[in-house]
C-alpha cells in the first residue's frame, strides 16, 4: 500500500538528529524521498546505539528508502540555493520543505539585559533567517513546477516553538526567533496561498532531544517541566514528526497559515 507521501521528494534540515531525524525517517517510511541538510551528517545524540552511529541518510538508504546528504549552513543564503538546486538536480522536483534547523537557549541562559548582540544574531541567524530563507527558495522552485494530481504545488513546514507563543524568563532571543516564525508563516502562508503552495508550522513543547538535554539535568527542573505538560510528561520526536507527516500529505489540503502546538496541553493552560 502507498505511504501517504509516496514518491514526494522532501527536504529536511537539521536532519542529523531529534526531531528533524525523527521527520526524515518518517517520511521515508511514507514513501518520500529525502534530502537531508544539516552542518554535518553525524548525529548529535548520544552514541548509545548502532542506529544513533548511523546518519540519517544511511539509515534511510539500508531500509530500501532514497535519500541523500547535503552539507549547509542553513543561515546561508548561498548554502539554501544549493540544497534546493541538488534536491532537484536528484530527485527532480521538490514537494516538501521542513525548516527544522535551529539551536535552543544556551546552556547558561541570562536575562535579556545581559544579552549580548553576538548571542542574539547567533540565534536570529538560524532560528528566524535560516527559516525565511528556507521558505523563499523552496516555494522559487515549487512556483516552477507543474501542480501534483492534487493540484497542489508544494508543503512548507517550519519548526516553530511553544515559546514562540507564549513566554518564558531567561530566553529573550530564542521567544523572539520562534516568534518570528510563527507570523512569518502565516505572510509567506497568504503569499503563496493562490499558487497552491501550503505553509504551516509546528510548535513544539518540551521534548526530549540532545538540544534539551542541560535542561534536564537537574532532576527538579525536570520533574517541573513534566507538571507543567498535562498530559504529565515531555514529547519525543516521534510526536513531532507524526504531526509533520500530516501537514505534508493530502490529508491537510484545507490548511494553510497555522502553527499547530504539539506540546502535550502546555499552551491549553
């Protein structure tokens, strides 16, 4: 039986590891072929297993999936263009683009007068630039195309955060750089709307990836963080990509310019 994204050619960043590995390997098992884009192909979890020694890429390939690496910076206007322009040179076409590359608060966060202007363009620089330029190519080329039998043209997934909708103390760049991303899907979401080209984003709660890993270091700040979730707990990456696998099918045909939470209730409250 076809996968939901059978034949679908997808574009991941930041697919070395968490959540954007946890994506690519869910759209290949929809049958997508992916392009997976990141600093470097190896993952930045804990080699703790044979398959987290694996790239991305590779486990895709041994599995009877298509997928290639492309090194970028995906801050980089030039290092976009060229994912963009290889995803075509390979596959053809391009269908999906899921602007998940991004860093989180720094291990030692500090309140928004001790930031320093270095930190807060170090973290625009992926987290806002890195996605406008992610949707800019990406929707250049799928305008290029023939719609698919759906008439559809192409799927726009960005990674936003909870904290991109609500607060929090000590994070002043990273609340501002999600931010960003939640409204700027929704303008390039009414730009590309008449094209048939979906934009939407996701906003992640608390999940457990080695991006959070200082987080939950200290046990107290953990167990507060799993009570501050109602369904009493912290997210996987695997619920992320589930919700990606939606937004990239047919199945969200109507739906365009909405950042979905997918926070175990965080924002509910």
């Amino acid at each position: 039986m076809p996968g939901r994204l059978q034949d679908k050619v997808a574009i991941v960043t930041g697919a070395s590891s968490g959540i954007g590995r946890a994506i690519a390997l869910a759209y290949s098992a929809e049958g997508a072929k992916v392009v997976c884009a990141d600093l470097r192909p190896e993952s930045r979890d804990d080699a703790s297993s044979s398959e987290l020694l694996a790239t991305t890429h590779d486990i895709i390939i041994s599995s009877g999936g298509s997928a290639i690496f492309v090194p970028a910076d995906l801050g980089e206007a030039e290092d976009v263009a060229r994912v963009v322009a290889k995803a075509v040179e390979e596959f053809g076409r391009l269908d999906v683009m899921v602007n998940n590359a991004g860093i989180g608060i720094p291990d030692k966060p500090k309140p928004v007068w001790e930031v320093s202007p270095q930190d807060w363009d170090k973290t625009q620089h992926i987290n806002s630039k890195g996605v406008f330029l992610g949707i800019k190519y990406a929707s250049a080329q799928m305008l290029k195309q023939d719609p698919l039998p759906s008439g559809d043209r192409g799927w726009i997934i960005n990674t936003a955060s909870i904290l991109g909708l609500v607060g929090a103390t000590w994070g002043a760049a990273y609340c501002a750089s999600k931010g960003l991303v939640v409204n700027l899907t929704r303008a390039a979401a009414l730009d590309c709307a008449p094209h048939r080209v979906h934009v939407n984003a996701i906003a992640p709660g608390y999940t457990e990836s080695k991006m959070t890993e200082a987080i939950f270091e200290n046990p107290e700040r953990e167990k507060e963080l799993e009570k501050a979730h109602p369904f009493r707990g912290l997210g996987r990456p695997e619920d992320l990509a589930k919700v990606c696998v939606f937004l990239a099918s047919e199945d969200a045909q109507w739906v365009t310019g909405v950042t979905i939470p997918v926070d175990g209730g965080y924002t509910a409250r």
